[in-house]
C-alpha cells in the first residue's frame, strides 16, 4: 500500500498543472454559481423562496454583483490567467464577510464560509508548491 502511494507520488503531474486544474474545477463551480444568480434574475427560480422582485435591496444587490463575478471570475480560472484568481478570491472573501460580518442581512452560513476558507487555503498550498517546484 504504502509503495503503490510512493509510486504515484513519484509519477504525479507537475504541480504546475494540477493548479491549472483546481482552478479549471473552481471555474465550473463559478459558472454554475452566476447561472443560477442570472435564474434568479430573470424570474426563473426564487431564492429561499423569494422572486428577485420581492427581494430587499440589499439581497438584490448582493445577486446581481454575484451574477457577473462569478462568470467573470469563472473566466479567469479557466484561462488560469492572474485576474482570474484575483477575481475568484475577492469573490469567496466578499462571501465570507457577508455571512459572517453582516449575517444579520444575509443570514450566518458557517458551512459556506468554511468551504469557502477551505478552497482558499489549498488554492495557496498548491500555488506554494508550485511556485517551489518552478523554482528547483
């Protein structure tokens, strides 16, 4: 067992490109994200039971600001282009203050916030090892 692991660590891919693929995964995540966000929009699903019409401002707001990063973001990690990771991590920590600093508007979501925090740390562990593997 332990030599089977051995091998595939040996024989893994560079770290270069299992970057490009956490971020090409993180991409479709996104996309899936805005598209639901732009459902929202034009009237084809409510949220938490709620027509983007009967929305308080705030949650409006908050929809259509996710609706367009999330694509855009979604963009950039698939091209794994700088701005991509830019807009992606500016997109996950505007998440995490939402529904920690101001859960009292947008409601308290630990679960998210945690998977968000998650995502973020292996995105740098990965980028870490890259950059170290580039550098060697």
């Amino acid at each position: 067992m332990l030599a089977d692991l051995r091998d595939y660590w040996n024989n893994r891919p560079a770290w270069s490109t299992v970057l490009v693929w956490y971020l090409r995964a993180m991409a479709i995540l996104l996309i899936g994200g805005g598209l639901i966000h732009w459902a929202r929009i034009v009237g084809l699903v409510p949220w938490r039971g709620v027509w983007f019409w009967d929305m308080p401002v705030e949650w409006q707001a908050a929809t259509v600001f996710f609706a367009v990063l999330d694509l855009v973001a979604a963009i950039g990690l698939w091209l794994a282009v700088s701005w991509g990771a830019v807009m992606w991590l500016l997109r996950a920590l505007t998440q995490v203050v939402m529904h920690s600093a101001f859960s009292d508007i947008y409601g308290r979501r630990p679960y998210e916030i945690a998977f968000y925090l998650c995502t973020i740390a292996i995105y740098l562990v990965v980028l870490w090892l890259a950059d170290r593997e580039q550098r060697r």
